[in-house]
C-alpha cells in the first residue's frame, strides 16, 4: 500500500504522502479544490496535480460538484484505516507540545520501533516540530528505549479516542500550525507502515 502511494509522488509536485492520505480521507463526501487546498496548506496547482494523479489510478472521479472517492479509491482507504487510523487533534498545550496536535495509532507495529527518534526525525523534516510515540504494552503507553509509563491523563485521552490493542503505536506529531501537526503525525506514522 505504502509504495502505491508512493508511486504518486515526485519531487517537484509539491506534496507528499500524508497529503495524499489526508485527501482520500477528506473524499468521502464531494469536496472542492479550495478547501482541499486550505485544508492542507499547499497551493492550487499541487493539488490540480495530486487529482490528476488519482483520477489516473482510478481513486477518484471529478464532477462539476467537486470530487470524491470511486470504489477503488474507497478500497485503499480501507486498506490504510486496517493499518492506521484518521489522526485526531487533541490539545497538547498542557505538555508544552506545539501549538496544535494530532494523534493516530499505528496498528501491530511496535516492534519496528527503536526510540521514537526516527519517527520524531520525519515530523521535523516536513516542517513539524515533533512527534512522540509511544507503545501499547499490557494496556499501558510506554515511552520505547526507557520504558517508562506515559502521563495517565494522556492515556486516558488516547484510550478515549482509540482502541488500543497490545503492539499498537501511538503518535502524537505537534506544529504551529494545524495542516503542518496533522502532516508531521502522518509522516511519523508511515515510518512504520
């Protein structure tokens, strides 16, 4: 799945995967370009590429309306949501984590996690300031490498909003800005899909 997404990226588009998630996420209902645009904070032009580019695998089909999922386009979300879920924004402000935050799980991943210094990494070369991640293990989320329990107020709020199962992986990306959290939380994940 990771490198059919993959395979409609290059360099000079101007987005990446998680913009290609987020639009196949945002698609189950007709969208237009503008708020896609707005959504993920890149320009008109990217995302007059990006649609090109899912109209040509065949993921989405175009009316005067907007645009929205076909039956292939809704099979690959389906196949994303079996490994990861939608990020959700969650306040992170009482941690002293960026200004907006998103969190998503990584489902039966844990052990390709090291210290959470990869997925931290790719946060920050999109232009987030981070990501934290954190492992389920007996039902508790623990800090990989130290093994030390995560805040129980932050647990409970991911357990809210998740279900969690032994080996799932949490992330939490964090920015200033909200498109760049959500982008900084998907990127960190999909170094583990």
């Amino acid at each position: 799945m990771k490198k059919q997404l993959e395979s409609l990226i290059d360099k000079r588009s101007g987005f990446n995967v998680s913009h290609v998630i987020r639009v196949l996420f945002l698609l189950d209902e007709h969208v237009g370009r503008k708020r896609i645009c707005e959504t993920l904070g890149i320009g008109e032009a990217s995302v007059k590429t990006l649609f090109k580019r899912l109209k040509e695998v065949g993921w989405i089909s175009s009316t005067k309306k907007g645009h929205k999922l076909t039956e292939e386009g809704r099979k690959i979300v389906q196949k994303i949501l079996k490994v990861m879920e939608k990020p959700v924004e969650i306040t992170m402000k009482d941690y002293g984590l960026g200004k907006r935050s998103f969190v998503t799980v990584v489902r039966k991943a844990c052990k390709k996690v090291k210290m959470g210094i990869e997925q931290r990494d790719e946060a920050i070369k999109i232009g987030g300031e981070g990501a934290i991640t954190l492992i389920v293990k007996d039902g508790k989320l623990i800090f990989p490498g130290t093994g030390e329990v995560a805040n129980e107020n932050l647990a409970e709020i991911i357990k809210r909003l998740f279900k969690l199962n032994d080996c799932d992986v949490v992330i939490i990306g964090f920015a200033k800005q909200k498109n760049k959290a959500e982008e900084a939380t998907l990127m960190a994940a999909l170094s583990l899909v």
